[in-house]
C-alpha cells in the first residue's frame, strides 16, 4: 500500500493564520477549476493534465522496446535537450539511479549534451565517447533551437564516422512533434525511430512524455512505475476541497508571496535530489517569473547548506520561506558502529541508525529555521523510488498550475525567453535577423 | 604573460550612476583599511590574507609528496569534510578537471564523504569502494561535527578490515588543528600524515589551505598553480583605489543591495562552474546573511538556465542583479561543420567556432537582460586553469571581507549556525544538551 504524499502546514504559522488559508478557497477552487476545464491562459498547453495513465500505451510499450534495444548495443546514451528536454530525465535519473549512476555497471551511461555552448563541455564529451559504443535521443520540438542543434549537427557526424550512414540511423532516436518542425522532418527522411511531444504539452510539463520516459527507461527506470505513481496522484489530486496537498501547497506559498517573501528555498536532505530541484526551478521559476511577479525559486542541499546558507537562512533578511521534500526511511539501514576510544565523542550514537540521526537533524533544522522567523512547508512522500518519482512530477506540476492562476499568470508561456534569441540570432548573423 | 581579472560595470548603471559609486570611495578605503590592518569584529581570523606565497613552503612540499604517494597506492580519494571543508576542494577539482573527472583515468577518482546525513548516498559510496584501493583524507577542525565524524568513523572501519590495522594507517590524511582538537589527537595517537588548518583561518576561507590543496594536488592541480594564481591576486589586489577589481565589485554590490536588490545571481556559462558557485554561495551567504541583512547568493548555469530561470530574470520581479564570470575563450577550437541538408537552419554557423557562438550567446544575453532592468556585473578572467582558480579564490574572499564590513557585519562568524546543532544534538540525546 502506498501513501500519498502529504503537506505538513504546522509550521508556516506566524504571520499567517488557518482562516487567512481558508479565506482563499474560492480563489483555490476557481484557479483549479479554470486549469481542470481548460478556460485559462495557456490552454492550449494542458496536454500533461492527461498524460498519466494505469495501462501501457502504444507509445509507451515503443519507448520500453527502444530502451531495451539501446540497452543492447550501447555502452553510452547521449540525450541531446534544453530545458524542461534535459532536466526532466536528468532529475528523474539522479534522483532514482544515484549522482554517481554513470560509473556503475549495471546500466549504460546517460550524458546529456546541447544543454550549453561550452567548448571544454562538448571536448569532455567527445573524450568520453571514444572507443565506446552510443546512441542518442534528439528531443526538441523545433529541431532549431541553437545548443541541441549544434549538438545533434555534431553528434549525428560521430555516429555516422564509427558506423556508417546506415548504421548510424539505428543509433538515433527523436523525440520531438507529431507533424511539424525540421526534427521531425529529419527523422522522416533519414528514418530514424521517432517519439512524440504532444503539440499540447510545453517543455516544462513534459517530463512524463517520450521525452522524460525514454532517457529514464534506458538507465534502468520503468516508464510504468514511474506511471502508475502519476497516474495514481492524478486520480488523487483531483479532490476540490483543501484536503488536496496541491490546493494547501499553491495556496500558501502565494499567501507568503503576498505577505512579502521574496524567496521560495526548496530543500531536500538527499543529495541525489540536486536535479530534480533544478527541474522544479524551471517549473514554477519559468511558470510564475512574468508580468513583474513571482517567488524566486532557489534550492539548498541539506545538511551540507546547513553550513553554507543555513547562516542567511537562520539570521538573514526575513524574506524567504523553505519547502523541504522529506521521503521515507530507506529500507536497508545503516548503523553507526562503536569505537571504544570516543575521541570524536560519537558513541552516545552507537547502534543508532543513521537515517535516525538524520531525521532528528532534519526535525532540529526545522524548528530552528522556524523559530527563526523562516516557515516550512513539509512535503511527506514515500520511499525514493520510480512510483513517488512520478508522483511527485505531477504533484508539482498541478500545484504551479494552480498557484500560477491563483498569481495571475499565464503559466504556460515564456515570452521572456525569445529575447536573449533574438540578440543572439542578430550577433550571430542569422538570416532574418 | 598572465592578464589579470577585471570588472566590467558598464552594464550595471540606470538607477545607479557612477558618482554614485565615486561616493562610497571613503567608506570602501575604510574597509579595505580595517581589513588589512586587522582592526575589524572577527580579526583573529584574518589568516587566509596571507595564504597565498610565490614559494613552495614546507607545507606545500608535504602536500605535494603525499599527493604523489596517494596518486600511486590508491585508486580512489575519499575527501570527508562539510562546509568549507567539503565546498573548496570540489568547486576547484570540478572547475579544473570537469564534471566527470571520476570517469577519467589518468587520475585517481575523489569522492566527497561526510557532508550529508543521507543513507543512500553513503552507501553508494560503500558500492563505489568495493574492490578499489582507497585512501582517506579527513577535514575538521575540530573531529567532532556529527556528518563528517560518522563517515570517519565507518571509513576507519572499513580501511582497517581491508589492510588490516597498520597498513591502514597510512592510507589516512588528516587536516585539522595544528595543536587542539579531538581529530588533532587522534592524528597524534594513531600516527596519521597531518596537515594544518591555521587556528586563524575559518572554515569558507581555507581553501588555499591543505584543507583545499592536498584533494587538488591528489586530483592532478599543481598546488603551487593554484597558489602562484593567488599571490598574484594578493599583490594586485591590494591597491587602495578604485581601480582595485575588489573595491569596484564590493561597492556595487552593496550599492545595488541599498537600491532594494535581494538576489544577487553568480553566473557562468561553463557546467564546470557549478560547484565554484556553490562554494561563492557559501563564502557570501556566510559571511553577509546575519543581523537580518545581506543579499541572498543565487547561482545559474548559462546557457542552460536561460531555459529555465531565465524567464524570470527577464520579467519576474526586478529584486535582482546579476554577475557573471567570464573566462577566456579555449586554447583548442571546435568547429561547426556543413550539412547540405541544412534541415536544422544551421548553415549559416559553418566554420565558425562553438567559443563563438557561446561568446554571442554571452553578449545577448547581457543586453536583454540589461533591457530588462537586471544590472549585470562581468567578471572576466583568463582560461580555466589552475592559476586563474587560485586568482579568483583570493578575489572573491577579498571581495567579501570588504563588502561586508561595508555591510556592518562580522565576515567571519557564523553564529546562526548552532541553533540547528542545539536542537538536534537535544533530540539525539547527546550529552550535556
């Protein structure tokens, strides 16, 4: 029996009051109401509301086969992405396969690449691949955009040097629109096996599609259960009262908004959680960050911030808040041992586990930070694994949903972007600018 | 000939103006001063002013030598520390070596131990140990902070069960306390190799210190590279003026922080950066988040996160500035090749180089980002090497001891930091809490 993810409220009072929370039901429920039935801005990009599903596709039972034939006859899978195209399936398999997944054995190793315009980057990479076996996953709607085209330009030339054109077409996987764009043009021509965005599903919420699940599968990460943990938290989301975690979670990180925070700290005390904080970053940080608005969304890596920002967080400027992500114990222990000498005063611990020993740090760090003027919101969710993986995904996703309509924004535009683009593109002489 | 690092500030004015920064010149001359001269709160621990040497004192030599045995008798470098301890060693092997240094095998793989409280992640290590020869390298000043003990305790453990008692001894590094402390004791009775951590050297200010040098000199950085870097740095950056690069960045930034900023984003558009901007985190967070002041050290990764938070740096609240640090362009190219096919719009990059491009991306990014009412400081510097990572190591502890005593606050304490220590040494049961 797995249990749904809950929000702890119980520290974030201060300032603010349970009937300030329950003031804004209405507000909630509209803002829910308006993503559920698709009237808002944006609504031609709700495709991920639906993307998760109890039974295996079509599409999903093609990106098991992919995987497993690329587990075959590859040492190495390249994924060639920006965005929500790099850090949706890095997240996912950092989070669940380990920071250090790529010097492990059991399953090829995943780099991602067109996610910069680095020199020493792409020669490291170059470095890495000789003598190795790869594929690579091209994921982009467009096929134009700059870093993973130059990337895929490159990569596609590797390939084809080691393999020969034919051979190398076997070796490339794309995962890009249905019917339109160069990408998919490219894989139309040359015959490369294909995936597809939907055309209603933006970079940021598209973790559960092709996009997120081949890179997954292919390190060793089962799109079903990742799944089953979305499709079981859609189910459960869709409650219209403040019993939802999704409807406590918006509501109260606009209500600190309102009162003034300036800063949204998300924390994990697993170290493996470093990406998948970076994805929630582009989340609600791309979602949220318009019209002159919205939280800035920063991350820490506990205990090691504790003596980094844990000083700022404690007695600095009073203008942020925390979420901390706190999973179930792990399943195999660790205990510490005795050491009869004690010189580093530890034996009070011995035979105590030390997950215990974390807890207790994560419960000392929290009331300190909140006797320090800081709220906490607790999110409590399962066992690190590909089922609360995919819970979580969707859990975040509804929530910026919610709480973007409830800032009032359109949470699935990026006008922003396009700026850089167009002085770059005018820098770089390309025709039309 | 080595250039040294400057600051642009073209890009910082608007409601700012340069008589503006013309006028803090006393208060910044007064800071320098109080600084130099030892005359400020936390003056016993000035130390890391004078670090840096043009000659291999006798403690570099014993760091060089020990890094020569370990890079011959182990396979793997297990660095235990947290904080400074743990920030400063990996930000420069990651800046210097890559990302994927550990995938590399012209030199032994280091791992970082004893910063965390997470049970997956040590026992992933545990699996990244079996069957490797290892020696330890343990980090504290003191040999009782709970992460880094724990890990020292089991890492023992296991050294002496796998070459037995005597034989285990050798494989442990100790960098501590010249006299004092339990880890300094332990060193002494049980014969370990030590090094120091000077009494008046704090923990985000040890990095030119062993505590940073022998993990860098095990990693294949010539500690005298590093430190060359820096004495260069000590020299010239101890003028009294504001052609001074640390006066000109100490002032502006809290100039934008009396203009109402909250953020300031530490960027750079090599992945490589990623843990030097965390250790930056550190060194700024520190030393300025106390009194319930200071600016909130943010880090984003360029171009990647112009895909992600940069929505919200160009149109989400304008509490925020930038500095960016810009290395020189790479001594061997890559180029950008021809495909008659053209499908992804490239051609027009043909022949031209990726530095180019990135360099482009830099400039448009830099103007669209100044157009939208985010001030931008440039940091620019020569190529990533170990000379320039010394340079900036020094440039940016200066930086910080000016700006904050500009701020009115100590640098060099972290009082806040024990609140979260109290209460879960309470909940530990640890005696006498």
């Amino acid at each position: 029996m797995v249990s749904m993810l809950k929000v702890d409220l119980s520290n974030v009072w201060g300032d603010l009051s349970l009937p300030d929370l329950l003031a804004t039901e209405q507000e909630v429920f509209a803002a829910h109401k308006t993503l559920a039935e698709g009237r808002g801005p944006g609504n031609d990009f709700l495709g991920w509301l639906e993307l998760p599903t109890f039974e295996e596709t079509e599409e999903l039972q093609r990106i098991r086969r992919a995987a497993e034939r690329i587990r075959a006859d590859s040492d190495v899978f390249v994924v060639v992405g920006i965005g929500g195209s790099y850090l949706g399936p890095r997240a996912a398999i950092e989070l669940v396969k380990g920071q250090n997944h790529n010097l492990k054995d059991s399953d090829p190793q995943v780099f991602f690449a067109g996610n910069n315009l680095s020199t020493r980057a792409w020669q490291e990479l170059c470095e890495l691949l000789e003598g190795k076996d790869f594929s690579i996953n091209i994921i982009s709607k467009s096929g134009t955009t700059t870093e993973p085209a130059i990337a895929t330009r490159a990569l596609r030339w590797m390939l084809e040097r080691k393999y020969g054109a034919e051979k190398a077409k076997k070796r490339i996987y794309v995962t890009t629109d249905p019917k339109h764009g160069a990408l998919r043009q490219m894989a139309t021509e040359e015959g490369y096996e294909s995936f597809i965005i939907p055309p209603n599903v933006g970079g940021r919420y598209s973790v559960l599609t092709a996009v997120g699940l081949l890179p997954m599968a292919v390190a060793g990460i089962a799109p079903m259960d990742v799944m089953l943990g979305a499709a079981r938290a859609r189910k459960e989301l869709d409650i219209r009262s403040f019993e939802n975690p999704a409807w406590q979670y918006a509501a109260i990180r606009n209500l600190l908004y309102r009162r003034g925070k300036a800063i949204e700290l998300l924390g994990c005390y697993e170290p493996s959680f470093r990406y998948f904080a970076g994805w929630w970053q582009q989340l609600f940080g791309e979602s949220e960050g318009k019209d002159g608005k919205g939280l800035f969304p920063a991350t820490v890596e506990f205990t090691a911030d504790l003596h980094s920002l844990g000083q700022m967080i404690q007695q600095g400027q009073r203008n942020l808040f925390e979420t901390i992500v706190r999973f179930a114990p792990p399943r195999k222990r660790t205990t510490i041992e005795v050491d009869w000498k004690n010189l580093d005063g530890l034996n009070y611990l011995e035979g105590k586990t030390l997950d215990f020993v974390e807890e207790q740090a994560f419960q000392g760090t929290l009331s300190a930070h909140v006797d320090g003027g800081v709220p906490n919101i607790v999110l409590q969710t399962d066992e690190v694994d590909a089922d609360t993986l995919g819970e979580l995904f969707y859990f975040f996703e509804l929530s910026c949903g919610i709480s973007a309509y409830m800032l009032g924004v359109n949470p699935f535009n990026q006008p922003g972007v396009e700026f850089y683009k167009k002085n770059m593109f005018h820098l770089l002489g390309k025709p039309g600018y």
